[in-house]
C-alpha cells in the first residue's frame, strides 16, 4: 500500500474509533508541503543578479542535490569555484530565510496541497503546520504559504501554525507543538515531516496506536533507522488517499459523451446522475448521438448510431437527468425542444450547454423560455484574461450571457481554472468544470467546490469505465 493509501486507512479508523473528536493531521513546511529546492535555486540566481555575474547561468531545481542546509554541499556539487565560495556562502546565509526569498520561491510539492484540502473539507478535521523555522518567520510563513494555497482553496489559520522558539532544538520544538495542539482539544491522527529525526521524536511521545508517522522522502539531513514505524512516500496522489466515491456531494457530476451503446449502459449501471449527450443531424436528418461533425469526419457503413430519442426515454425511464451538448442550431435545436418536451421531462432534471457562437443570442433566449427552471451553460474559458485584467468588460460580457438566459457558465480544468471560479463566484454565478481527464484531476476539480464537474469517468479505480465522447472517431474504434 502507497504511503497515500495508509494514510487514507488509517484515517478512516480514526474516524470510525474516535467519532466525536475533533481530528488532527500535521505537517512539517520545508521538505514537506514545499519544495526547498526552488529557494535554494533564488537565492543562487540572487548572488548572480546582485554581483552582475554569472556563476549560477541555468540553474534549475534538479540540480539542487542536498539539503538547503548545508551551502557547502551544494556549492561542491554545483562547482562553485573555491576562491568564490566564501563569497557565495556569506550571501547564502544572508538571504536565504529573508522575507522576499520565502515570498518569491515558495512552491509545493505537486499534490501536496490538494492533499490538504482534502482533509480540511472532511467534517471534524483540521490540519496544523509543525515547523522548525523560527518565531521571527511566523508572518511571512503564513503569508507564503496562504499565497500558494489559494490556487487550491486552502487556508491555513494562524492558531495551527507551530513555529520553534529561539535556542530550542527542532525536535523538542515539534513534540512540544504536538502536546499544544492536544490541549486545544484536537486529537493528532497523523504526522508528515521529511526528517525521520523529527519523527522518531515525536513518535516516542504519543501512542503507537493511534498515530501514523508519514516520512516525505525528499531531501533530509537525517536518516530512517531499522526500527522507525514510518510509512515513506513521495508522491502526494489524491487518487491513493481518497476513498471511491467520497467526493464532496456539494457538486453535481455529469458523465460526459454518453454518445454509444456500450457507454450509455455503463452509464446508467452508474451512480451518477447526469449524463451528456452530443447531439446533432445525421445525413438522413435524424437526431443522433456524435461529437465530431460529418463533414469533419465522415460516417462508415458499419458506425452504430444511437438515436437521441431512443437514449434520452432510456435514461428518463432509469431515473437520470439529462445534460444536451448541442453541436448544431436551426433543426437540431428544435429537434432537441420537441424531444424534451414530448417526454415531459421536468425542467430541473434537463440541462443545454452548447458555445456561444453555436446558437447566438437567439437559441439562447429560446432555450430559456421554453425551459425556465433548466440548467444552460457555454464554455467562457475566453474570459479568464478579462476578469484578470478588465473586470468591467468581463462583467458586461456575463451581463449579456446573463441576460441571453446561460446560468451556468463552463470553465475548463486547467492552471487558471481556481482564479476563474472565484471570480465567476465572487459574482453570484454557479459554475462548471469541464475537461477533466483523469481521476487525479477529477479530484483536484471537485474539492475546489464548483456547482458540477463534467467528466469522461474513465476511472478504473474506482470501477467506472466511460468510454469517452468519440472525439475524432478515436475513442469507440480503439477502446472495447
């Protein structure tokens, strides 16, 4: 079992053995959540930039080998020449914990802070930072820290912060931050540092049987013994720590491109309650099922087409929700109205995404009045360089949106996709996250809270099998 997945166990026997307490889990900041080695990278290009040299041309983070600690280790690998070394030392030291390099270099580790969302969102638990670094770093920790974690919503509170006074040795300060953080009423459940020396100081104070001690296998100047209880890892995988189906249920998840047989009923043998069609005219004029256009790709002789009527009365009759991507205007549109409509499906249960320029203004307002209580949405991915840099046309531009009917604008998973929700929430607007390719980003998407995450839950792992929507003809060709 991964160091993800023990984690993950363990934390659900403790909520199952401690029901009414209030959980704690604990992390250690450097080596830990972030990775030093983007600090020690700054402060190097620091000297160049300071000296106008050129010693440090090209430095990246995989040439940082050794500990942030030990300047001399790192210059011997870096060769650094000798007559400049004392030089480089001197800067090193000075710089290396200033506020601007802990500010401009903080970065985690990948999947560490989706990690720490996660528990941050389960009811009764909270996650405290253990430090070594000192009182004098207490604000500018939090600030770069609370900086990085907004991309995953995560806030760190100043009263779990445990820094380590001045002429304490790191691992008494540790212990001493755990019996702290058990006399504000918070039982400790779990522990991550990437110094085994912390580790086994700590584990020696509390009971074997109620916390697990995680070692981050990253860069340390200490070393696992024989006898440590330790669980190693180094990658922080959601997919390892999340139980199946123990997403937040605040979202709503659609299952996307239900387009063929094989997908729509390893749909509805689901627990998911939305499915998405694309719908569009086939050559014969019938309302069909197919992502891709025919005249971009060309239909075969032996490609199965699922009828939209047929496929939207079987998921009516199975109790599921219908989401209609729509790839076409004019008569597919009303193909799609008169479909609704002649099923009589309530208008909570029915959901219209297609792009603006697909339907223009007046598909739109069709849509909304014929369907008032429906969900409709479009992708406004372009909007993301204008709500940062022009929020006055950005609003103006979801006025308009507003004001054709769409409710439910669609944002894809991406880098940007947090500054996005936010700035559409900020706005009263409920939002969709679309493009989701794999189950870790699935859960990355959902924890940050959208009002629903579209999905093609191709996810093995937790015994879903979608096939995907057919983009290009390559999805149902190639995949059983």
């Amino acid at each position: 079992m991964s160091w993800m997945g023990a984690l993950s166990e363990h934390y659900r026997r403790a909520r199952e053995r401690f029901p009414g307490d209030e959980l704690c889990v604990v992390f250690d900041i450097d080596g830990t959540i972030l990775d030093l080695r983007h600090l020690v990278v700054h402060v190097f290009l620091g000297y160049d930039r300071s000296n106008g040299t050129q010693h440090f041309r090209g430095l990246v983070v995989d040439d940082i080998t050794h500990h942030e600690d030990d300047v001399q280790a790192l210059m011997a690998a870096l060769d650094v020449p000798p007559g400049l070394r004392e030089s480089v030392a001197a800067y090193y030291a000075a710089h290396l914990w200033d506020d601007e390099a802990v500010l401009a270099a903080s970065r985690p580790f990948e999947g560490a802070l989706g990690v720490i969302r996660w528990f941050q969102l389960q009811q009764g638990t909270h996650v405290a930072l253990n430090t070594g670094r000192s009182h004098a770093m207490r604000a500018a920790t939090l600030a770069s820290l609370n900086t990085i974690g907004e991309a995953f919503r995560v806030r760190f509170p100043d009263e779990l912060l445990f820094t380590a006074g001045a002429g304490i040795e790191v691992p008494l300060a540790k212990v001493a931050a755990l019996e702290q953080i058990a006399c504000r009423g918070l039982r400790v459940v779990a522990v991550v540092d990437n110094e085994p020396e912390n580790l086994r100081a700590m584990a020696a104070r509390m009971p074997p049987d109620e916390v697990l001690f995680l070692h981050a296998d990253t860069i340390s100047t200490s070393q696992r013994a024989p006898d440590d209880r330790l669980v190693a890892g180094r990658d922080y995988r959601l997919r390892e720590l999340v139980p199946p189906r123990s997403v937040p249920d605040r979202v709503t998840f659609v299952w996307h491109g239900v387009n063929d047989e094989l997908n729509l009923e390893r749909f509805l043998a689901s627990d998911i309650g939305w499915g998405e069609f694309d719908v569009r005219r086939d050559p014969l004029g019938r309302l069909v099922l197919r992502h891709d256009a025919f005249d971009d790709t060309p239909w075969r002789r032996d490609e199965p087409l699922l009828l939209a009527a047929d496929a939207v009365t079987r998921m009516v009759a199975g109790g599921r929700s219908v989401k209609f991507d729509l790839k076409e205007d004019g008569s597919t549109l009303d193909g799609a109205i008169e479909l609704v409509s002649s099923l009589g499906i309530p208008d909570e249960r029915v959901w219209f995404n297609a792009e603006l320029p697909t339907l223009g203004e007046s598909g739109f307002i069709l849509l909304r009045a014929r369907f008032p209580g429906s969900t409709i949405s479009s992708p406004v991915d372009f909007l993301e360089p204008l709500l940062l840099a022009s929020t006055g046309v950005a609003d103006r531009v979801l006025d308009v949106l507003g004001a054709w009917g769409v409710s439910r604008p669609s944002v894809r998973w991406g880098p940007g996709t947090r500054r996005v929700l936010d700035a559409l929430e900020a706005r009263g607007w409920e939002t969709n996250v679309y493009d989701v390719p794999d189950l870790e980003a699935f859960l990355g998407s959902s924890l940050l809270l959208p009002t629903s995450v579209t999905a093609d839950f191709d996810f093995p792992e937790w015994g879903y099998a979608g096939r995907g929507s057919g983009a290009n003809g390559a999805v149902h060709r190639l995949r059983p």
